[in-house]
C-alpha cells in the first residue's frame, strides 16, 4: 500500500473518533436538557391504560388517556410545577451518554400484559426515547427513574 494511502486511512481514523469523542462530551451537558417526558402503558387495559408527565423546567404536564373511543373516558390533562431545585436534581442525575446510547426499545415491553415504561429525553440538538418492561428499568435510568415515578403516583392520586 502506498504511504499516502496509509496516511488518509490514518487521518480518517483519527478523524472519526475524535468526532465521536466531541460528541459525547457535548451530551455529558445537563444543561441541555429541554424536556424529560416519562410514562406508563398497559395493552390490554380498559380505561385510562396510557400515563405520562412531560417536565420542562419547572413545569410539569400530567396526561391521562385510553386506548381507543370504546374506553369511554375523556382525555385528563393537568397542569402543574415542580421547585427549581427538583429539576435541577433530576436532570443531575441524567447521564446524556448513557442515555442517547440506549436501544430505543430495552426488553420485551408489554409483553403478556406486563405494561411498559419509556423516558425521553429533548435537548436542543437530538430527542431520544427509551420504551422498556414496566418496573424494570435499565441499570442506567436506576439513579433517577425513582423521581420520575413519584411525582407520576402525585398525579396518579389526584385522578383516582
């Protein structure tokens, strides 16, 4: 092989992981973080079978809703806010790297009726969703998932 060419392969070796590297220091940012929207679904359900919240900030959005026009029950949608403090520690706890490396879909969610979980994730440059079998979490969302599942059960009381 020629020199030049061994050089262009190393040039584009270097290249490519450097590349990946800037890219994942970007995402280790917290910051970033527009939104974290976290829910709950069950397949063979009557009545309210999908639950979510979507936290942006300090503003928190509780969502209830059925399957299908059958279920009969009308859409619950509730607005709210959370502490700055509270957002500040959830998003802390969000590791971007581990997060945006995750398989969109961890398990085998809803599989027999088990229900599933998912959390996405919004910063200003990627959205990334993560679905996975109800009550076990991947190891990555454990330092967090926590949080996201009780300010859910807040809501989750007001409507029962």
């Amino acid at each position: 092989m020629r020199p030049i060419f061994k050089v262009l392969i190393f040039i584009t070796f270097l290249f490519y992981f450097s590349c990946e590297e800037a890219e994942n220091e970007f995402l280790t940012n917290s910051s970033d973080i527009i939104s974290i929207e976290y829910g709950t679904s069950f397949g063979n359900c009557v009545g309210y079978c999908i639950n979510s919240i979507e936290i942006s900030g300090t503003d928190i959005m509780y969502s209830a809703v059925g399957w299908t026009t059958l279920d009969k029950v009308p859409d619950i949608h509730i607005s709210g806010v959370i502490p700055q403090e509270d957002w500040n520690k959830l998003v802390s706890k969000i590791d971007l790297v581990i997060f945006r490396n995750m398989d969109e879909i961890t398990g085998c969610p809803d599989c027999a009726d088990g229900g599933a979980e998912w959390i996405q994730v919004t910063t200003d440059k990627f959205v990334h969703k993560v679905t996975f079998e109800y009550n076990n979490e991947p190891e990555g969302f454990k330092n967090y998932i926590g949080d996201l599942r009780v300010f859910m059960q807040q809501y989750l009381e007001q409507v029962n």
